[in-house]
C-alpha cells in the first residue's frame, strides 16, 4: 500500500497521504501533466484546506483538534484589494517549534466557490510545490501544495512555500484564499501531527466605511455640529472618535492612500478645498472645486487610490485629479442630472454615469464597455449605487423615498426588489458581514438607529448609533 523511499521523512509523507487517499475516499481530477500516482504519494488528495464545503487534515492526523497546537500556518502577500490581471507573490508558511517536516495546501475560490485566478509556480529542481484540480459542490478548485522534496524546513521551526497567484482579467469581488498546513513529527504514521488552518482575503477596492482593515463595513456617523466622526469597529467592536472638518462640510470618505482602509475626508462648498485625514497618517489639503459642485470621490485611473474630484451641474463637467493620472476634464450630464460614478463594467476604473430624475433614465460611459442607457427609476428616487451581487461590478439601484422600496438591477444575479425603510431615512448601502456584497441599509435620525439586511440570509440588522443631525459615512460615498 505504501511507497518506500529511502528518507524517513519521505516514508512519513508517503504513508500519510496515501492513509489520506484512502480514507477520505475523495474523487480526484488532476491537471494534464500531473500524474495520479505521483500526486498522491507526494502531496495530499484535494479538497482539505477547510474551504467551505471543505474537510481539513484533521480527517487523517486525528491525534490533536485543528488549530489545538503551538504552531500556525499563515498566508502572506494577500493585498486589501486587488487590481484586475494584478500578478500577487503568495507566501505560505506552516511553523512549529517541535516538528521536523511541513506540509501545506492552499486554494482560491470566488464568491459562488468556483477555482478563481492562476497560479504560475516558481523553476525549481526538484520541484517543491505543485498543482492538483478537485471538485466541490460539483465546481472546480485547483489546489496549491507541497511535493516529497517540498517538506524540508527552511528556517529551524517553520517551511515556507512561495507562488505567483494571477488576479482575473475582471473584477470579480471577493475573492477567498484557505490553506492548511501539517506540523509533522517524522514518526512514521499520521498519529502526532498537529493540523492548521487559516484564510485571507481580498477586495476590489469596493469596500465602504471599513476604519479597522477588514472587509466588513464599519457603523459610523460624521456629526457637523462638531466636525467628529464616531465609528464601531466590525472587527472587534472598538470606538473611534476623531475631529476633522466642520459644519457646512460635505463628508468624503474613501481610500486615499491605497491601504484599504477608508480615510476620513471632506469638501468645503465656500473654498472648494478638499480635507482627507489619511489612515497611514499623512494629510491631504488641496483646493479642488468651488462652491456648487458635487463631490465624486472615486478610483478613476484604476490604481485603487479614490481620486479627488468634482461634478459641476452648471456646465456638466468633471473634473478629476487621478493621482496616477493627474488632471481629468469630461463633459458627461445635464445640470440637473445626478452623478452617479462607479464601476460598471468590472475594469478596475470607476465610469462616469448621471441618473437624470426627470426621466428616470441612467446614462453611463463605460471605460471599457462604452456608453450604453438605462430606464430604471422615478424622479423621486435616489441613487443608491452597490455592488449587491459581489460580482465586481457596480449596479444600477434606487431607494424610493415614499414607499421605503429598494429597486436593485444586479449585473449577474438580476432584478431585485425590497421593502425596507420610511421617508425620513437615509440611504446609507454597506457591507455589513464583509463578504463583498453591497447591503441594504438605512440610518433613522429621528433614533439613531442603524437597520440593515444581510445579503447572506436577508437577516435584520439593528444597531443604536447616532443622534438625529448625524450623517451616516456609507451615505457620504453617493453624490
């Protein structure tokens, strides 16, 4: 059953992965190239990294709970947010102190957990690492793992593994890395390994209000009575409160700097200066507008910086200061049509687009994709642009003030419609459970309270957060 080889740390791997094989009985598609002989005794079956829908090691090295050890695996080099066909060097690295040989096991899956990305793995003789394909829930997922000459530690205490991941050419939201690593102890059989987990993930520079690093969307109001803005952390639940602008400010939230944290930032109508508070502590001031524009903060050049710019209804231009791309100038709009910018067409580059309530009609210029219109609203209706399908692309939607409907046209997942708020509330779309997709929220000033429904389960989400006057931060990333 087994496979001799003349190491005892080979011998260790050989039988533990064919145990593995057998065990857990798993149906197995490999790469061309890669042959099934080689595959299972060099490296484990597919399908164990503790994805969804996934086991972990633990179903063949049972002597110790997943995660119950000294050691760890770590995932490194996974960026906040990804640009489009971006090449991102992916480090694994599983570490214990006592063990003596290290495996590992890693996969990258989309939001409806599909294979997502390529890998390209590095020259090396003899190879460390290679490439098997599994299915799951009858969708494909290719596996990142070690190989018989990959298990050797790098430093004493710890292996560690290095691959080139390759974006999709697109936008494609959220996208999920898990990995499982083995700390083995070379003792012959799979008793006496301790087993790892961890996942990271990755955004497309779509996500809202987040002041604390992680995915999910952060509660939080700017007050103009005293220019503070007060956030709760999705992460750990801590209280921010920090001073900048003043009243007659328009909030302009986004990621200036590029760390995928959102920065605090405002326009002031009376000089058309801009204010952003940067997250890695720096601070932005520069005179950008005039009274009368709308600010439409977004990442127009596609380097997932937000841009500063203006959109002036009195001639319909936009004025655009890319910070790879320095001065934009467009003529796109009527005065009394409402910027509505984002990206459309999954490019990486916010597009610009006007709702004109007059007719309910959308019309938008896609960097990629080109002009195209849309009838979808009444002149009541307020823009609420999202990305409600976590497809990576933004979709036309509108909140209907009279009736508290949210009408939603989602780019992959269609038509869509919810009854949720009144006509005092205010519109404020976040990413409440941080799994890339835009929420339905609204902000109650007459209580302060926060109402949001999941888009996992179309579960309520309540929140006691501000005070009537308070502008909620998600609202301040709609024109």
């Amino acid at each position: 059953m087994f496979i001799k080889f003349e190491r005892i740390a080979v011998l260790k791997f050989a039988i533990i992965l064919a145990v593995v094989a057998s065990a857990a009985a798993v149906s197995l598609v490999f790469e061309p190239g890669v042959e099934r002989t080689s595959a299972s005794a060099f490296g484990p079956s597919a399908s164990f990294t503790g994805a969804p829908s996934e086991a972990n090691c633990t179903a063949c090295h049972a002597s110790f709970p997943v995660n119950s050890g000294t050691g760890s695996v770590t995932i490194s080099g996974i960026p906040a947010n990804y640009l489009p066909g971006q090449v991102i060097p992916i480090t694994v690295r599983t570490a214990q102190s006592d063990a003596t040989i290290y495996g590992f096991q890693l996969t990258a899956i989309d939001r409806e957990g599909k294979q997502i990305g390529t890998v390209d793995l590095p020259s090396q003789t003899p190879a460390q690492m290679q490439t098997i394909v599994g299915l799951v829930n009858g969708k494909t997922r290719t596996y990142v793992e070690h190989t018989v000459d990959g298990i050797t530690p790098t430093t004493f205490g710890s292996k560690s593994w290095t691959f080139n991941w390759t974006a999709p050419a697109t936008r494609k939201g959220k996208i999920s890395f898990y990995a499982a690593g083995n700390a083995a102890d070379s003792s012959g059989s799979p008793s006496g390994d301790y087993i790892y987990t961890t996942a990271e993930s990755t955004l497309t520079g779509t996500n809202v209000s987040s002041f604390d690093s992680d995915t999910a969307s952060d509660t939080a109001v700017w007050r103009p009575s005293d220019g503070v803005w007060y956030s709760l952390n999705s992460s750990d639940g801590g209280f921010q409160a920090i001073q900048f602008g003043s009243s007659g400010d328009k909030i302009t939230p986004g990621d200036f700097d590029g760390d995928g944290i959102t920065d605090r930032g405002v326009f002031r109508p009376s000089t058309g200066a801009w204010y952003v508070l940067e997250s890695g502590g720096g601070t932005l001031i520069m005179g950008f507008g005039q009274n009368g524009d709308i600010p439409v903060q977004a990442d127009y050049d596609g380097d997932l910086k937000t841009d500063v710019a203006v959109y002036r209804p009195s001639t319909g231009l936009w004025y655009i200061w890319g910070s790879t791309s320095g001065l934009i100038v467009r003529q796109f709009g009527l005065s009394t049509d409402r910027p509505t910018p984002g990206d459309f067409d999954g490019d990486g580059v916010s597009d610009l687009a006007v709702y004109r309530a007059s007719t309910g009609v959308w019309y938008v210029q896609a960097s990629t994709a080109g002009f195209r219109t849309v009838q979808f609203g009444l002149s009541e209706d307020r823009p609420v642009v999202g990305d409600y399908d976590g497809d990576g692309r933004s979709d036309i939607a509108v909140y209907r003030p009279s009736t508290g409907v949210w009408y939603v046209n989602r780019s992959t997942d269609g038509f869509y419609a919810a009854q949720f708020g009144n006509a005092t509330d205010i519109p404020a779309p976040n990413d409440i459970e941080g799994d890339g997709k835009t929420d339905i929220s609204v902000f109650r000033p007459s209580t302060g309270l926060w109402y949001g429904l999941r888009s996992s389960d179309q579960g309520l989400y309540v929140a006691a957060f501000g005070t009537n006057g308070d502008v909620p931060v998600p609202a301040g990333y709609l024109p």
